[in-house]
C-alpha cells in the first residue's frame, strides 16, 4: 500500500463518494477507482460497500479508517522533521473540549492563524478519556481539556489554570435565594448536564452517589449552548463552567447558586505526548497558548 491509496481511501470514507472524492484530489475517477482495487487487494478485504449510489464502509474499512490516519499523520509529521525548517507549517491537529472550543479557543487560533497562515488547524472534539487514547495514538498532537486533572507519567502538562465551576438555574427558581446549597437541597431537582464522559459530569453525579443521592438527569447534550437554553427555559439547573456563563449572568438569564458542596476540582489543561516531537508548528501553538491562558489568571 502506499500513502496515495490511503489518502484515495480517506477521501472516500469522508465524502461517501468515489466522484467527489476525484474532484477533491484531483484524479479522475478511474484512477481512484484503481487506487482502491489495489489496496483491497492488497489486503485481500473489501473495503466500501456500493449498493446503488450509496457509498459505506466495511467492517474491516471501519477497522483500517484509524490506521490510515495515523499513517498519514506520520507522515506528515517525518517531512516536516525532515525539513527541519524554523517555520511552522503542515497541519497540526488539536484535541478539543467542547466547552473551551466555543469559548476560548477561537481567541488563540485567531491569532495563531494570523501569525503562522501555511499552518492548517484540525480539530477533534472529545472528553479526558478520550484525550489519553488520542494522544497515545498519535491521533492529535495536542490536547486542549476541561475537566479533572489528567496526571500521568505518559503526558505532559504544558498548561494548568483552575476552573470555577457554577451551578446554574433560571430566574425565579427556588434555590436562587437560599444561602447555602448543599447536595441535599438538589436531589429532587431536575438536571441538565453534558453527554457521559465529561468529567465535570462525572464530578457532580459522585458528589451526589457520596450523599446517597441518585443524580436526577432530565436532559443530556454535548452542546453547551444547548444546556444553556434548556436551563433558561426552566427545565432544570445545570453545571458548567463560569466562563461558559458570563453573558448569561451578566444579562440575568441564568442565575448561580450558593452551592457549599464539595469543590469540583475542574482545571483547564493543554497536553502532549511525552514522546511527541514538537514541531514548529506545535511549539508555537503552545508558547501561544500559554500566553493566553496565563491572562486569564491575571
């Protein structure tokens, strides 16, 4: 196999679509086409279904998707050692919470695009755990993760800023006047939290399974906003993280309780790889994120 065959079929199981994904290399189809059966052969599997128009991969295409990328990643990553130049170019693909993604992320690649244009960004939304399998696969160079602390010999910690966390209701709830919130005081109450996997979920459901109490989800999503307008619309409190929030408290459309619980314990944190060779382009994502981040504390 070779890298054009791997990119062919990339291209393929991304567009789900043999002619598009001509039009995006620049072949003609036949040439994809070739470029398939060879490495089908080559492996001695199929790897795209084709009922009709309808595009879709194998179960032994799903099982090389991720090698492929690795591959590829490699790749990228040995030319651009090779070149050994100064200015940081290639693609440099960042692991991203959701939450930070909206928030304060676009202010550093704003920047980092404006000062380093032959770079490419790619992002790959995720959780904590799911950070460790892609840093220990290669598949992002770096990891830009809200949630507890992730402390392990195998990364390194380049960024650390704690995070304040709030428990969110809409105006005019009950629990907005009263004091002190403790567990207790929201067991029955319905929550919105963020999908399984978070680790600031995670936090708050332990907290409450410590209190003998079973954390009363209503809603789940990925999507912060989404959390917000459900919280707004009075379908229950939430947890997120204040910088999520500001607007919204500012403008009186959520409103954070007193909450004298157990302390959550989020940080903020930018990871690599112990092993991962920091290119240019890397090196000055993080000296960049760095400078942000450090603002914020300031």
């Amino acid at each position: 196999m070779d890298f054009k065959q791997l990119n062919a079929f990339l291209t393929i199981s991304k567009l789900q679509s043999f002619t598009k994904a001509a039009d995006n290399l620049g072949y003609a189809q036949s040439s994809i086409t070739t470029q398939i059966k060879l490495l089908e052969s080559e492996l001695g599997v199929k790897l795209f279904e084709r009922i009709g128009k309808n595009i879709t991969l194998t179960h032994e295409g799903k099982k090389l998707l991720p090698y492929a990328k690795q591959i590829l990643k490699l790749s990228s990553d040995v030319k651009n050692a090779v070149l050994n130049t100064d200015v940081p170019s290639g693609t440099l693909t960042i692991g991203a919470a959701e939450s930070l993604c909206v928030l304060r992320l676009p202010e550093i690649l704003k920047e980092y695009k404006k000062l380093y244009p032959e770079v490419d960004i790619s992002l790959k939304f995720g959780n904590c755990a799911e950070f460790k399998y892609f840093l220990n696969d290669n598949i992002i160079d770096v990891a830009f993760s809200l949630g507890v602390k992730i402390n392990s010999a195998e990364f390194i910690s380049e960024i650390e800023i704690p995070e304040p966390m709030l428990l969110l209701a809409y105006p005019g709830h009950p629990l907005i006047n009263k004091k002190e919130v403790f567990p207790k005081d929201i067991e029955s109450e319905p929550l919105i939290l963020t999908e399984m996997g978070c680790s600031y979920r995670a936090t708050l459901e332990n907290i409450l399974n410590s209190c003998n109490i079973k954390p009363n989800v209503a809603i789940e999503t990925g999507s912060v906003q989404a959390i917000k307008q459900f919280t707004m619309s009075g379908l229950g409190i939430t947890l997120l993280p204040k910088v999520a929030v500001d607007d919204e408290i500012n403008s009186g459309k959520l409103v954070p309780l007193n909450w004298e619980g157990p302390d959550f314990g989020i940080i903020s944190q930018v990871l690599y790889h112990k092993n991962k060779w920091i290119s240019p382009a890397l090196k000055e994502f993080l000296n960049l994120s760095r400078s942000f981040m450090e603002s914020y504390l300031q």
